[in-house]
C-alpha cells in the first residue's frame, strides 16, 4: 500500500558517491577506555546501538577500503553517528560503534509504525484464578525482587509531530535497547554505499558476504553468568540466566515480559510456544508411558502372544519359507517378537490413539487462546501485514514500473508478470525434481532390503553366532535388515537434507519474494514438502505398503523380477516402524544437537581459555561479543522447523529428555551472537 513513508524511503536512498580523503575525519579511532561492561561510547554519554567489525583499512584491498570509506560516509549522511576502535587481542581488527540519535530514532520508529506508551493503564486488573494459592504458586515465579512486574501502557503507533502526546520521561530510556537495534538494522540494511549505472548498491548484507565487513551485530547488556559493574547496565542478560536459562530454575515460570523485551517479540513468541507445547505434551507422555507399563506388564498374558508361544498351538503351525533357499520353520519361533510387539500394540494403545486425538484438538484451541492473551498483552494486535516494509533485496531490483491493481498508483517492481511465472515455475519445477529424487531413495533402499533379507536369512540360519544369548534370540533377518535398512536411510536423509537446504534457499532467493514474511512463507512450503518426504515416506512404505503384496504360497511375487518382495513379521511390520523411527528421529536429534549446541559450547569455551591463557587484558563488551558464534540469518526458521519433526518425539516418550532440550535452547540462544535481523537483540 502507497504511503508517505514510500517517499520518505525513496529519497533516502538517494545517494551519489562522494570523493573521500584516505582517513575520513567523521569516524574518529579512539582507545579503549578499560570498561570492559561499557554500553556506551567513551564519552560515556552516547548509547551503543550496534556494532561493525572490519579489518583495519591501511591493510586492506583498494577496492574494499574504497567501498568502507563510502559505506561510512553514507551512515553518516543518514544521521548515525560513529566511533572506531582497534580490537584489544588483534591489532588488524577495527570495530566500528554505532549511535542513532534521538530524531533518528524518532523518525524511523515512525517509519516502522513502533508501538510507544501514550499513558499508564487504569483499568482493573483481572484477578488471577490462583490468587488464592498464592502462598504455594509464588514459589514458581521468578524472584520479584530481580524481575519486578511491569507497568502496562495505552499504546500508539509512534509519531515524529506528537511526541508531546506520548510518555516520554528520560530520552535516553524512551526507546528499549531491542527498539534501537532494529531500528539501526533497518538502517544499515538499506544504506547505499554505490551506484553504478541504473543499479544501486546497499544493504549490510552484501558488504558482509563480499568481505568488507566481518561482522555487524548489537551488543549484549553483559556477560550471561556475570553480573555487570557499570552502574546504568540493565544486567538483563544475567537476570535471565538465572531466573530462567539455570538448571535450578527448571521449574519456574518463564519471565516472557523480560525475554520479550530484550530479545523482542519474535523470540519470546517462540520461547511462550515452546513452554506451552512442552506443558501440554507433559499430558501426553503420562498416557503414553502409562500404555507402555501397561503393555510390558501384559506381554506375557496378552492371547496373541499366548496362542504363538504355546507348542499345542504355535509349535504346530508351520510356515511357509521366507525365501528361495530358506527352510520351513514354526510360528513359535517369533514366541519373543511376538511378545514385544504387544508392548506397543495392545488396548492401551488403542486408548492412548482416542487421547492423541482430543489431545491435539484441545493443544490447538488452548494455543489460540494464549496467543490473544499475549497479542493484547505485548500490545501487538493491530499489526497490520501491509506495514512490513519491503525486504532490501527486493527493492535493489525494483526496474519495472506497474500499476497498482489494487491503489491505482504506479509503484517499482522487480520483475514482470511473465518473469514472475517463470520464476514460480523453476521454482515449482525444481521442488518436484528433487521429491522425485527422494523417493528414487527410497526404492534405492527398499531393494537394498530386499537384497540383503536373502542374504541374513540364509547367513543368520546356517551360521552360529559368537554373540550373548540373550542378544541373539533378537537378532532376526527382519530385524537385521531394519536396523541396516534404517541406518542407511538415515545417512541418506540427512545428506539429502544439507542439499535441498541450499537448494531451496536458492529457489526462494531467485523467486524474490517482497516482504520477509513472504521470505519465510514461500521458504517454509519448501521446506515442508521436502522434509515430509523425506522422513516419512520409508516409514510410510514400511506401514502401507511391506508386506500388502507377498502372493500365496508357491506363487510368491518378485520386485524387477529377480527379489522375492519382503513380508513383515508375523506380527505385523509395527516393531520395524518404531525401529525405523527411533534411529532416523533419534539420530537427527542428536546430530542437530551436537551441531547446535555442543560445537559451538566447545568453541566458546575453547576460544575463552586461550584468551585467559595467552592474555590478561582487558576485554571490552563488543569484542567479547563478536567471538560468540553468529546466529542463523534466519532466525528462528530452523528451530520451528525442527520442533515441528522431533521435539514430540522426545517429549512424548521421555519428558526428562524434553525439559533436556528445553536448557540446550535456552543456553543456546544466550551464547549466540546477537541477531541482526529480528525484533531484538540476543
């Protein structure tokens, strides 16, 4: 929708490149003062609101030292105000601060429709239901002492004119450190550096994929086990740590306010998500580990399993070979798969399917409610989805001009309408190819196992086995072709999953979507599709379609005419989809967790003992912060993503291990880097 802010936006784009003296005088390179906690310039006066890291200029390529001195001169120009410093432990490396003054920031929180106080709140409070247990439920809150409630405010979308019509008692405290970080993302983000041509170049992203900048970031209030010593620090960042993110605190609250405020409102809509999905799947794992007692405790009396095991009636039942070469055996022989398989299928599951399908129906209705509760309260309602403001990639290649269908007013875009349907349909095109490609997977894997059963059937029989007793009545041709058949599937999904990654990332980039929501929408359909197949279409094979089509006796039928199709146990195929879906979900949990939780825990402790070692300066808050490991330029894309496949699998059988995943997030957002791109700061 055309708006003033459209004007406003175009004109500040407007930039022409300008000769600049080899050492630009509007950056001034200042020593660090010792404050290693500071949040502020040296004059102590002027806030940080985010931070640049190069390499220092006499040491760098012309071009790139060129491109720098544009890309200073242009923030300048756009109001910001900096202040440059070598780092402490590396001599090459510069950090440049950032600070938006004040009618910076009003003007782009009126750009970005910033919800600001206007007056306190004087209606009632609703009482709570638990007012009366306050004695016993104040022990799960945090500690009010540290994380005091706030003061709720009547809201209004900020405006430069009326500043006199909102709240504002201290300038410096008016606008939150998550506010002022995206807001300088906003700028940085959309502040031109070149032009050549008709082709306008900006965005901080381009400068730090081509190397000019090695990092941009805002900075934490403090470290997050340590509590600040400068006097005007927040300590939000410690606060959090130990009323939330600490392993004593496992059974506290979340103080959401807080983490909405520091990290802003995405990831405190996450982290609500996450708590909420958590306590309701608590629900679920109690039935479910109830049916599993139930079902180890009935194994042994169940009639199924009574019936195969008994010689009268399972001994003189005889089967018909389960290949070409192998021997006629009795049912009694599956006495002790027989028995396992009633540990999963019995009533209680039954029970436990009943459950799950009011359970999820009550899961979605009780979120919605939730959510509203927290769309009024972190006052984010009347969001409206035309305010987003066009993504900077999107804009950078705005050439051809259309008229609106809908305002009438002439606007830029970027591609025609016959250059949009090629695109959608490469795009189209490519995710069929790639699905096609996964289920060539799995046919690849599915005569796998029907190649290796002859083979574990014939070697498992004939050969004794130099294994524990109690281990190798387990060891079945089914069951070996499932584990092997499963680990394989497992390395193929995940090679496959790497790939499409990129793939899709790229269909989406070339598709240049308008707005980051439209990003994240056309990016999540992607992701979706692919990722469904790919997990789930083995075990669906193993749950339809093994075993449908085996012939009869004497007639059995072959795959390529030359493998006999494999048939499931006589039980049914239910132990080898549980088999298969512990090793493809429990594998990639532990692999997602090694890779986002472990490594980079190694690396910061690795790089923080080398630093103790082989220095004992004094390390200022922004360089402390840029060793932290830098956090996914999608945000929060793959944590939603990866809840979505397995954090039900955890929880669901084992909620020790679900309140385990719930810490690894919790220390894993609070030793990232701060994110550059989203509501808040990390």
């Amino acid at each position: 929708m055309f708006n003033k802010y459209d004007v406003m936006e175009e004109e500040e784009y407007e930039f022409h490149p300008v000769d600049l003296p080899s050492e630009p005088c509007f950056s001034p390179q200042v020593g660090f003062n010792d404050k290693p906690d500071s949040l502020f310039f040296n004059d102590g006066v002027r806030r940080i609101d985010f931070v640049l890291a190069y390499e220092d200029e006499d040491k760098k390529e012309y071009e790139k030292r060129h491109v720098f001195q544009r890309r200073k001169a242009s923030l300048m120009k756009m109001g910001m105000e900096l202040e440059a410093t070598q780092s402490v432990l590396d001599e090459k490396l510069m950090f440049l601060k950032v600070h938006m003054p004040w009618d910076v920031l009003c003007t782009y929180a009126e750009v970005l429709h910033i919800k600001l106080p206007i007056q306190p709140n004087d209606m009632p409070a609703r009482p709570s239901p638990l007012r009366f247990f306050s004695c016993i439920t104040k022990h799960f809150y945090p500690d009010e002492k540290l994380i005091s409630k706030e003061s709720e405010f009547f809201t209004a979308p900020f405006e430069k004119d009326r500043q006199d019509l909102f709240c504002i008692k201290d300038k410096d405290l008016f606008f939150t450190p998550s506010m002022r970080s995206r807001m300088a993302y906003y700028i940085l983000s959309r502040a031109p550096y070149d032009i050549r041509g008709n082709i306008k170049k900006f965005g901080i992203t381009k400068l730090l994929d081509s190397g000019v900048y090695k990092a941009a970031y805002p900075i934490h209030d403090c470290r997050f086990n340590v509590k600040s010593q400068e006097p005007e620090c927040p300590n939000e960042r410690y606060l959090l740590y130990e009323e939330w993110a600490h392993p004593k605190s496992f059974y506290k609250i979340q103080p959401l306010d807080l983490i909405r405020n520091y990290y802003g409102e995405k990831i405190g809509i996450y982290f609500a998500w996450l708590g909420f999905y958590t306590r309701m799947l608590t629900w679920a794992a109690v039935v479910g580990i109830g049916c599993f007692i139930y079902g180890y405790y009935t194994r042994d009396t169940s009639t199924w399993s009574k019936e195969v095991c008994d010689p009268d009636i399972g001994g003189k039942i005889v089967m018909c070979p389960q290949c070409d070469t192998c021997q006629y055996w009795t049912l009694n022989s599956t006495c002790n798969t027989s028995k396992n398989l009633c540990i999963f299928d019995n009533f209680g599951t039954l029970v436990f399917a009943v459950f799950m399908s009011v359970w999820v129906t009550l899961f979605l209705e009780f979120w919605k409610r939730y959510q509203a509760e927290l769309e009024y309260e972190w006052d984010t309602v009347e969001f409206l989805e035309q305010e987003e403001p066009p993504r900077p990639e999107y804009e950078a290649k705005c050439i051809y001009e259309r008229k609106n269908p809908i305002t009438g007013v002439k606007e830029k875009v970027p591609y025609t309408a016959c250059g949009r349907c090629v695109r959608v349909s490469i795009g189209m095109t490519t995710v069929i190819f790639w699905i096609m490609l996964i289920l060539a997977s799995v046919v690849a894997i599915t005569v796998y196992r029907l190649a290796v059963f002859f083979t574990f059937s014939r070697e498992l029989r004939n050969t004794n086995l130099t294994i524990a007793e109690p281990i190798k009545e387990y060891v079945t041709p089914q069951m070996a072709t499932s584990v092997t058949a499963s680990l394989i599937s497992f390395v193929v999904i995940m090679i496959l999953n790497i790939l499409y990654e990129r793939v899709a990332i790229w269909i989406t980039d070339f598709e240049l979507p308008r707005t980051k929501t439209d990003y994240e929408n056309s990016l999540t359909l992607k992701m979706f599709l692919f990722q469904f197949v790919n997990y789930y279409s083995s075990c669906f094979y193993i749950a339809f379609a093994k075993g449908k089509a085996v012939g009869h006796p004497g007639k059995p039928v072959y795959l390529l005419g030359k493998y006999r199709n494999e048939e499931c146990d006589p039980g049914g195929c239910l132990i080898e989809l549980t088999t298969q879906l512990a090793i493809i979900m429990g594998g990639k949990a532990i692999w997602n967790n090694i890779q986002e939780v472990l490594i980079p825990w190694l690396k910061n402790l690795i790089y923080r003992h080398c630093v103790h070692v082989t220095s004992e300066k004094v390390i200022p808050r922004w360089e402390q912060d840029y060793q932290l490991q830098p956090s996914s330029k999608l945000g929060l894309f793959y944590e939603y993503l990866e809840m979505g496949h397995d954090h039900c699998f955890h929880v669901g059988h084992d909620p020790t291990a679900g309140l385990l995943l719930v810490f690894l997030r919790l220390h894993q957002q609070l030793a990232k880097r701060p994110q550059q791109q989203y509501l808040g700061k990390m």
